[in-house]
C-alpha cells in the first residue's frame, strides 16, 4: 500500500517526526543540499558543456555559473521567462547514496511533503530536491517551527507550494558569494600567496577585527587618579561618595574623557585628577564636613529583554556558557531536531499566542500572579534586515518543560543551553525590576588652599520588586551595567557628613577591548553583515584561514589579516565599505520579497560599466604591470627608524610574517602569534637583528636577546615555531635531561619573591584554604564563595537547607550572600547570634587594625571569629598552626592587601592554565643537532597505529601459567610512546589488556603494525622496573647537595606522584612545580619545609 513520502534535512529530525505520524508516512533525510554549484576545472567534462556555445563563456568557465553579456539578448530572453544566470548544478558524491535512497522510497509513495527548515536554505534543498527527483505525483511544502506532535499534524494540513522567490534569494545569495569569494581570494593569492581568501562577508568581518587593532596601536594610554571619601551616617552606618569635580570642573573618570591620544576631549570643561592633586585633596579634606546639596530621588525600571533570536542566543550563550558561536549553534540544532526547542535559525523576538500562555503560565507557576503583568508582552523585531518569519527560539510545545523535568534527557551542555533558553523566554513575559534611585551631591570649601572646592557624589538604588530578575540575570556588557545597588541613608538637603577618610587610588585608560565571538556577532548583527545563520560560520573560516588566534576569549588579528585588509581596502574603494555588504543583503531580501528580479540585479551589479566584472578586471591589470607597488603598498608600517629615517614594514609570504627595512632591505621573521600592538620599530629591529647572523643556528642565534625579545626567563633555545599549532617550540634542560616543549610553561613568579612564596603555600591544606577565605570574604562582601567556607568554620549550627534558602533570598533580592545572612530570619536563635557576630568580625576589617600588617591582622580576625581555637583542638594542631604562622608572616610582606589579592587571583590563573606538551630528547639526538623537524616529530608522540581488523596473538614460548594468547580487535590501537626509561609500545584492548613492549629509538617513527605484532606475540618478562635515577645538579654542574642531610637530591615518582628527596626526607612537588622544570634550589627548599612541617 503506497505511504506518503516526508523528506527533512537530518537524520536526527527524521527520527524524531516519525513518532508522531502513522504508519501512512514514510520519514527520510536528504542530510542537507543534495546539490550546489559545479567547480569550474570541472565545467568541461559536464554533459551539458558544448564546446562551441560554452569556450567563450566567461562566468562559466570561471565560476561555474552561465550567463550572456548580451544586453538585448538577455531583454529577449527575459521576455520569454528564460532566465539569463543559469547556474550549473551538480549531485555531490556524498549525496548520491542519498539520492538513490530518496528515489527508490519515492517510488512506493503517492505523495511527497518536503518540510525542509522554513528559512531559504530549506526553500532552496526543496527546489533541489523536486528538480532531482522529479516526482510524478502531488508535491507539498510542509513548514513547522518546532517539532512537536501538534505542530507536525498542522504543518500537514497547512501545506503550500515551494516559494520560488525564496528559492532566487538563495540562488542569488550562492551566486554572489562563489563570484566574490573567488574573485577576491584569487587576487589576494597573487598578492600575498597561497592560503589568502576572501569573501562577501568574510572581508568586511576582517576588516573591522583589523580596525579594532589599528584603534589599539593607535592608543595612548593616559594615568588619572580618584577620590572616594567615606562617609559616616551614623554610628552603625556609613556611605562612599565619589569626587566628581574640584574647583567648579569635573573630574575625568573614565576613557570617555580621553581621546585615543591621551589628551582631554573637552580641556575646558574637565580637569585630570593627577597624583599630586589627589593626595592634596586627601590632606584638605579628610575629616572635613561634606555638605549635602542636591538630593534626587528618581524611579527605577528596567524591563526584561526579548525572547532569543539567533544572534541574541549566540552572544548570551557565549558570554554565559563560554565556547564559540559554532559550539552554541550545534547544539541548539541537537536540541531542535529532538523536540526541545524551536527553530534556531530567527531573526524574530515574536512569540506565538500559543508560546505566550505557555511562558505566563510558566512564570505564574514558578513565581506566582505577582510576577505577571497584566497583558502579555509582544515584541517585534528592530532589524530592517530581518528575513525570516519564524518565532524566537523557545522551549517547544504548548507547555514548556522545565529543565527539571528533562535533566536525564539531556547532556551537561545541552541542559544549561535549554535553561537559558526556557529562563529567557520565561523572564520575557515577567514584569519590569522596579526600584528606585537616589543620587546625592556633597560639597566642601576650603577657600585658602589650591582645591578651594571639592564635589562629591553618591548613588544608590534599592530594589522594591525584583521582577523578571527573579529568575534571569544577563550577561553584563560592561561595567556600565552593573549599577550600584548601596542602600543610602535618609538625607536631605543642608546635611553635614563627616569624610573620616578619602581613599585615592590609580588608574589608566586602557585601548578598546579586541573582539570576542559575543562581541563580534553583536556587530556583524548591527552593521547588517551576514545572516545570524551564517555568523558561526564566518567566524570559524577566519580562524580556520589563520587571520586570527584567540587569546582567552579575545580574537587577535596576525600579520596575513593586517596584509589582507591593506590591500582589499587599497584596491576596492567602495566595494569594502561594511555598507556595500549590508546593501548586498537588502536587495537579496527583496528578491526573496518579490520585488526585486534576480537576474535584472545580477546583470546590473556585475555587467555595468562600473560594475564588478569591471573592477576585477581593472585589479587584474593592475596586478600584471605592477605587483611589487602593490604588494609593498599591502605592508603594515610598522614605524620610521629613529637612527637614519628608514621605514620598517610588517608584510606576509610564503605563509609567513616578517618585517622589512624600507622597500628591498634586511628582514627578519616574527612569531605568527605577535600581537601587532606588540610590534614596536625597537623590536621590529631586534627581530631583523636576529635573523641577519650568518651562522643561525635553530632559528636563533642570540641566546640572551632570543630571551628578553620573547620576555621570558625560562628560554634555553628557540627552535622555531609549529605552523599547525601556531606555537613556538623550545629546547630546555630539566631534571630527566634535555627535552623539548610545544608553548612556553605558565609563568609563576620566582620563590625568592613574596608573590612567589603567597602562591606557593600548600593552599591544597584545609587550614590555608579557609584562612584565605576570612581574608577574601573580610576584603570583598561580595565574595559568596568565601563566605560560604568560613561560614561553619567553626561550626555555627547553620544547616545545608538553611544555606539553600539564604542562596534564594540573595537571588530573590538581587544582593550578596553576606547580606543576605545579615538580613535572614530562618535561622535559630543560636546560629542566628553566631552568624551576626561573624559579619560583625567581617565588617571591623575595614576598621580595626588598618595600619597593620595584613598577617597581623588576619591573624586577630581568625581569633575573633573563632577558627584559631578550632584550629588548636585539631589533630597535630602544632603543625596546622606552624602552616598558618608561615602563610601570615609571608602576607605580612606585602605593602598592600590589594597586591596579596591580586597574587591570590593570579594563583588562580596560573593553576587552570595548560602546561604545554613535553618530549625528551632520544639518545641518539643532542641540543647541538636536534632540528625543529625533529623536535615536532618528539611531540607528536605518541603515535597511532590502527588495528584494522581483528588478531590473535600466539605467545612463543607459551607462559607455563594463564593463557596462551589474546586478541587485538578491530578499531583498537597501538600507541607509540618515548617514556623516561626509553620508547615502547602500547595497548589497552578489552580482549588483551594492557601489553607493552621497549623498543629501540630507531623504530619509534618507523615502526609498523606487522612489526608490533610480532614484538607483542614475545611474552613480557615480568620483573622488578628499576626507577631511573635522577640527581639533580648544582648552576656549576656538580650534584646538589642537601645542606642539612649532606646527601644528593634525587627526583623521583611514587605512587602519589613525584617528589625529591635526599634518602631521609621525602616532599611532593607543589602547585606550579614539574619534574621538567625542577631546579637544585627549589628542591632545597621543598625539603627544608618538608622538615619544617614534620618537626
């Protein structure tokens, strides 16, 4: 009996629409285009190709697209309805083992529904596909915007015919991006070389990262001080105020009163607050009155944000989640195409009525009436680009799931992208935060001394009903966002307040941020460039394409990008204006609105007299006659040599960025992961310096200049970098001999600084960790982290639930975890007393003991608060306390508690941060020959060898016990390692288990699957692995000696990981330690605290 054919992009999506129709439907994937447009080389061995129509066709044999230049032929032509852009199609060859499938399921069906996505790559694959099937039977185009029961059965009855405007805006989109992405990136090879392209899209998303950068190198960055005077309402409050003028002129608080220069944009108006001024503003004013004169009240509201589209859903998840917009996107598709969430591909923020009663009733259910505003909020799009007609991403289905309730359906990742989801779209339909601000002028006269007036000004807010706030918080843009929320006393106008101190402190403008992929989607979104659909993908292909690394989150534009742009913005005028691409878009949309005819565009905008045929051609002759101009005028000018006026150049070939004196003179390579604003003529001339020694031997010849030229202290050689890593490789010296590393070791401060000894501490102890957190949650209220690990330290009877309900008051209300605790009103009586004299201990800190050192008072905060008993009734208290005295007498080196923050934070980063992958030297090599061949070939160990189908492995001689052979399965494999006690091969299969057997250096590249075989089918002969001995050496190359043992140090590995020892005394290495890096002296000092600790 014939069935109904539905043909969808995924497989996934199949799967999933076939468990809601019947048995009278057949669901299968076309895995996305069967189609696109034929490469050129390949045009003339097309069938549809005639020589004598086709030589002579210029858009066909270059681009694979036929057109006539002919202007009255194509008048005649359109006339007749024939088009006149006729684009040649091919099935690609991974499509036709679809195709066929798709063919022989169509033939037992009397009816084809085409429910492609609704946007006009999904329009498009269902032309393609009617084209290539060519079904005789009735055809329909079924639409959904989530794949739910409902929604499907709607879609089948509410089907349409394929909309071919749709299907010419895509064609027309297609066309424009192969004719411009080879043009330019053929002109760009030419110029640069191999690897250079360009697109559409691509270039002009270049250009503003390069843009970005230019701004950064162009910066000046300027010094400014402030003022903050604090403030006593009355004895059991006080109130910060911030200096906003002196002298009747305001005060420049921030880069927006410098311009990129460093110099003031309004000098008349604003004055610089230096140092000189600050510390006499301080001496004037402290315990001086501060008079309130003006006192606002003004109401607060801020309404929530509208439901995700698909750039909005890019830009939160990255700037929430973390990852890329390619990562964001792939997993919004997994949870489309299975059900959870609407289409993810929108410019819409509009919801259905459908999907507004679904969020209200959301919202009441988990927060109540209170929370609903009266009407349902609707809201529209602001984009005069937005093309689709879809919904805005939103949990699927009439009622929405609560992450809760689908926790164990989905992975880690998948869930926090559908709680966002499912929080935005619910907070979208929630009420306004509603509060209310004041804001209170203070001012002082002094009329004798040089600031004879000083202006003060003090906000807060305090939040009356916490709105959609309840359960979404963005993401902030900047700081700017992030308001204060202190709670003012009552004041009024003609109050006195007394300014017990004014803190000064420094700062610096800093040049615009680089891009992140957030930051970048939000402009390509607001400049019109590019569809949301298509941003991941643009992104990723100037990574891919090696005009950007990342830097954290940063996108860091290399030397080829700074090239690029030169010469795309030297060569077209026009045509690499971000508005010229954001034209492009518009007319593709009224192509896809029907008021635009595809070809009428196509023939104008590439046939014109000035069109683009024109301009690629005019480029081309360029290129013939005078490429070097050109090449030089693509150069980044790096700056003009001081000494004899020469210009020094940045340029790329040959895959490669080096920097020029002038026009033809000495070059010299740089690291492709320099920053540009990094590149100054100083070390521009260091670089050309290096490179100009005859004898270069591995890359760098001046060991000392190599060191302070890359501003690091552990470089014992450089041999070059790994273009596929983007990353130098370094020749080193460490405890198991010399070895080679792919990146550069995180860089913790020396031992003998007191940076070096904070971070060094064993801040792994209990003891160290929760005294930290006193100090951490004493310096900064908001430390939630902090509080909640001193908070029963020592025990204070507060509960887990208990602390689980503070959590809901701090989030309900919008404030910390400490104030929350202080306002709470759950708690017993008892814990109740214990938690205020906690914050009581807290809050003295800013008051008790200021003068002292930080150790000094952290320890009287540890005894007020209770843990230095708890401490001295522990298990070995003598110890414990010993450990604690060593980190309080370490704080107390520090000058400020702002630097021991600081070094605390950066212990932090320093911990996460990657430690670059590590190979030996093999025997037979030596740092006076080893090549950066040969160190790549090191760490691209270990290697692996693929089992490809299954083996067994007779042992000879058989063991006189167990069995007498195993077996290497399919798809397992064999691992080829240099290990510290030489090379060896490797497997773990579920049939043999681990086997391993030496082999020697000369077959570590070379070795093959035969060759392990045969070594694996030799029994392993058991016994006793003798450890390598390891002595460290003195800076004069003898053995390090223990001063106290008076016996050599060893490094060695155990069971809990490596450690040294002198025979007698055993101490693990700490955090920021590796046996590569391991030195005579830091091995002293692990065992002289070692025996600290034990005695």
């Amino acid at each position: 009996m014939p069935k109904s054919l539905v043909i969808v992009e995924s497989p996934a999506k199949a799967k999933t629409i076939s468990r809601f129709l019947g048995d009278d439907y057949t669901v299968e994937a076309s895995v996305g285009h069967i189609r696109d447009l034929i490469q050129p080389k390949d045009v003339k061995s097309d069938t549809k190709y005639k020589s004598d129509e086709h030589v002579d066709n210029t858009t066909l044999n270059k681009f694979g697209i036929q057109t006539n230049k002919s202007a009255v032929v194509n008048e005649l032509l359109q006339k007749l309805g024939v088009k006149t852009w006729i684009p040649w199609y091919v099935e690609s060859t991974k499509s036709q083992k679809t195709i066929a499938q798709l063919k022989r399921a169509l033939k037992k069906a009397d009816a084809l529904y085409l429910a492609t996505d609704e946007d006009r790559e999904g329009e498009a694959i269902a032309w393609h596909l009617v084209e290539v099937l060519k079904p005789d039977m009735p055809v329909y185009r079924m639409v959904f915007h989530e794949i739910t029961e409902k929604a499907i059965l709607e879609a089948l009855d509410a089907t349409r015919a394929i909309d071919m405007n749709q299907v010419s805006a895509q064609e027309t989109r297609r066309v424009l991006d192969r004719i411009i992405g080879y043009d330019l990136s053929g002109l760009a090879r030419q110029v640069i070389g191999g690897g250079a392209t360009g697109g559409r899209v691509q270039s002009p998303t270049l250009r503003k990262i390069v843009e970005r950068e230019r701004e950064r190198i162009r910066f000046t960055s300027t010094q400014y001080w402030s003022a903050t005077a604090q403030l006593d309402a009355n004895q059991s409050s006080s109130f910060d105020a911030k200096l906003i003028g002196i002298n009747h002129k305001r005060v420049a608080s921030g880069k927006a009163d410098f311009d990129e220069n460093g110099s003031l944009k309004k000098p008349d108006e604003v004055v610089i607050l230096t140092e000189d001024k600050a510390t006499k503003l301080k001496e004037t004013y402290t315990n001086e009155s501060l008079a309130v004169t003006s006192a606002e009240t003004s109401p607060y509201r801020r309404q929530p944000k509208p439901p995700f589209t698909t750039s909005t859903f890019q830009q939160e998840v990255i700037n929430k989640l973390g990852g890329s917009s390619g990562a964001a996107m792939a997993i919004a598709q997994g949870l489309y195409q299975n059900g959870y969430i609407t289409y993810h591909r929108t410019d819409s923020p509009g919801l259905s009525d459908q999907a507004l009663n679904a969020a209200r009733k959301g919202v009441e259910e988990l927060c109540g009436l209170d929370f609903l505003p009266e009407n349902p909020r609707r809201y529209v799009t602001k984009s005069d680009s937005a093309q689709e007609a879809h919904e805005a991403i939103r949990p699927a289905g009439e009622a929405f799931r609560t992450p809760e309730q689908i926790k164990g359906e989905l992975n880690k990742d998948q869930l926090a992208v559908y709680e966002l989801i499912y929080k935005r779209t619910l907070a979208s339909q929630m009420n306004d935060e509603i509060g209310e601000t004041k804001r209170v002028i203070l001012e002082a006269e002094k009329s004798d001394q040089e600031i004879y007036h000083a202006t003060f000004s003090a906000t807060g807010r305090t939040i009356t009903h916490s709105g959609f706030k309840q359960i979404y918080e963005e993401a902030p843009n900047s700081s700017n966002d992030q308001e204060s929320t202190n709670i003012l006393p009552d004041l009024s106008e003609g109050d006195l307040f007394s300014a017990n101190e004014i803190v000064i402190n420094n700062h610096e403008t800093k040049p615009p941020a680089r891009f992140t992929e957030a930051s970048l989607v939000k402009w390509m979104e607001e400049a019109g460039i590019g569809r949301p659909s298509t941003f991941a993908a643009t992104i990723s292909k100037i990574q891919a394409r090696e005009y950007t690394h990342k830097d954290g989150r940063a996108l860091i534009p290399t030397a080829k990008a700074f090239v690029a742009t030169n010469f795309y913005e030297n060569e077209f005028k026009s045509e690499v204006q971000y508005e010229y691409t954001a034209n492009l878009n518009k007319e593709l949309d009224r192509i896809a609105d029907g008021a635009l005819d595809r070809d009428d565009f196509l023939n104008e905008w590439y046939f014109e007299e000035i069109g683009w045929e024109s301009r690629i051609d005019d480029i081309l002759n360029q290129i013939k006659i005078d490429l070097p101009r050109i090449r030089h005028e693509a150069a980044y000018l790096v700056g003009e040599e001081p000494k004899d006026g020469q210009n020094i150049y940045l340029r790329f070939a040959n895959q490669k960025p080096y920097v020029q004196i002038s026009v033809d003179g000495e070059t010299g390579s740089i690291p492709p992961t320099l920053p540009l604003d990094e590149l100054t003529i100083k070390k521009a001339r260091e670089f050309i310096e290096l490179a100009s020694q005859p004898d270069t031997i591995l890359g760098w010849v001046n060991k000392e200049k190599a060191k302070d030229l890359l501003d690091t202290n552990e470089i014992d050689n450089i041999l070059g970098y790994d273009s596929s890593k983007g990353l130098p490789v370094y020749l080193r010296s460490g405890a198991f001999g010399d070895y080679v590393s792919l990146g550069a070791f995180p860089k913790w401060p020396p031992m003998s600084s007191k940076e070096g000894q904070l971070m060094k501490q064993p801040h792994h102890l209990k003891v160290i960790k929760v005294a930290c957190a006193y100090l951490r949650a004493a310096e900064n209220p908001d430390d939630d982290e902090a509080i909640k690990i001193i908070l029963n330290e020592p025990k204070r009877g507060v509960g887990k639930k208990s602390i689980e309900n503070i959590e809901i008051i701090a989030e309900t209300e919008n404030i910390s975890f400490k104030q929350a605790l202080a306002k709470q009103k759950i708690l017993n009586d008892k814990p109740s007393k214990a938690v205020k004299k906690l914050i009581k201990n807290l809050n003295s800190w800013e008051t008790q003991n200021i003068d002292e050192p930080a150790g000094f008072r952290l320890r009287e905060l540890l005894i007020d608060a209770g843990y230095w008993k708890m401490i001295s009734k522990m298990d070995k208290a003598e110890e414990k306390i010993k450990i604690v005295e060593h980190l309080l007498a370490t704080l107390n080196e520090f000058s400020t508690l702002e630097n021991i923050m600081s070094t605390l934070m950066k212990r932090q980063e320093l911990k996460s941060a990657p430690k670059p992958k590590t190979g030996s030297l093999l025997d037979k090599m030596s740092p006076e020959n080893i090549s950066l061949e040969d160190a790549v070939n090191i760490l691209s160990l270990p290697r692996e060898i693929p089992i490809k189908e299954t083996v067994t492995v007779e042992l000879d001689p058989p063991p006189k016990n167990g069995e007498s052979s195993y077996k290497l399965l399919e798809k397992e494999l064999i691992t080829v390692h240099n290990g510290p006690f030489g090379p060896y091969i490797r497997i773990e299969g579920a049939d043999c288990g681990i086997q391993t057997r030496s082999i020697s250096e000369d077959e570590i590249f070379s070795i093959d699957l035969a060759a392990c075989i045969s070594l694996l089918s030799t029994p392993k002969k058991f016994q006793q692995r003798q450890t390598k001995i390891i002595i460290l050496k003195d800076k004069d190359g003898k053995p390090a000696i223990d001063s106290v043992s008076g016996k050599p140090i060893e490094v060695k590995t155990g069971k809990f990981g490596p450690y040294v020892s002198d025979g007698s005394t055993n101490a693990s290495l700490q955090l920021g330690d590796s046996i590569e890096q391991m030195t005579s002296e830091r091995a002293k000092e692990l065992l002289a605290d070692r025996r600290a600790q034990q005695n």
